[in-house]
C-alpha cells in the first residue's frame, strides 16, 4: 500500500478489525520509509456498475466523484465527513442492492438530493441547483417553496 504522506510502496499493518457493519476491513498501517500512519478499508470486489450519464455515455460508477459532489454542496456547512460518507455508503448500497449492472446518473442525483435534504438543507439546495439545472429564479424559488412547505407540516 503506498503511503499518502511520502508515496513510499511498503506499509505495515499495525491493527486490522471490521467496521460496525462488517463490510470492510479497516486497516490502520505505518509506512516503513516516513514512519506515519495511516488508513485504508478493504472491500469485497464486486461486478462494477455502469451509470448512465444525461447524453447516453457511460462510466463505472464512483464513490469519490460522488462523495466530491456532496462534499462541494456542504462546503462551509456543518455537516461531518462522517455523515457524508454514511450517505454514500447507503447510496452505493442502494444501487448494488437493485442488482442492475446499470444504473441513470438521474437516479444516483435523486439519491443524494434525499439524502442531503435530510442531512443540510442549505447543501440539499446548492446541489439542487446544479443537479436540477434551474433555468430561471422562478423554478429556483419553487423548489425552496417546497422545503418550507415541508418544514411547516
């Protein structure tokens, strides 16, 4: 495992034990050149999912640019990294569970849209914005129409 500090190839694996939903294995290492530590999980390898993107194209699905996205919509928010990545975890679940090799990019953006309704509303908007494309301030203002409306109830 290269190390994230000085990229030196060799590590050692300093403690090994499965995380609370024991789909991973979380490895703490030390580098063997720089001496820090550091984290990796280990996963099962699964069939990859194929997303299919607005303009027909495809590509494997992928954790991190998901995870970018949701971290740029909570930027300045105050909202854990932990939280987020919990998201993207039930999100990839979600769609391993569907048992599709092939899944809308549509579908991936409603996912995290719930998920971060629930989590920031500020994110939830900021990502709308972009995911929903608001051609005009009137669809804009629908769409935070219709979180105060839910809050209200």
């Amino acid at each position: 495992m290269k190390c994230p500090y000085c990229f030196y190839i060799d590590s050692r694996v300093i403690d090994s034990r499965p995380t609370e939903e024991g789909e991973k294995i979380r490895r703490r290492r030390e580098c063997l050149n720089c001496e820090k530590r550091f984290t990796t999980y280990e996963v099962i390898e699964t069939t990859p999912v194929m997303v299919i993107k607005k303009d027909k194209s495809r590509e494997v699905f992928d954790r991190a640019k998901l995870l970018g996205g949701l971290l740029r919509a909570c930027a300045n928010r105050p909202v854990s990294a932990q939280m987020l990545e919990d998201a993207v975890d039930d999100i990839q679940t979600n769609i391993q569970n569907t048992m599709d090799r092939e899944v809308l990019s549509s579908r991936i953006g409603e996912l995290a849209m719930k998920h971060l309704r629930e989590i920031d509303e500020v994110a939830y908007v900021r990502f709308a914005s972009v995911y929903r494309e608001f051609k005009d301030l009137s669809s804009f203002m629908e769409e935070l129409k219709s979180i105060l409306e839910e809050r209200s109830k």
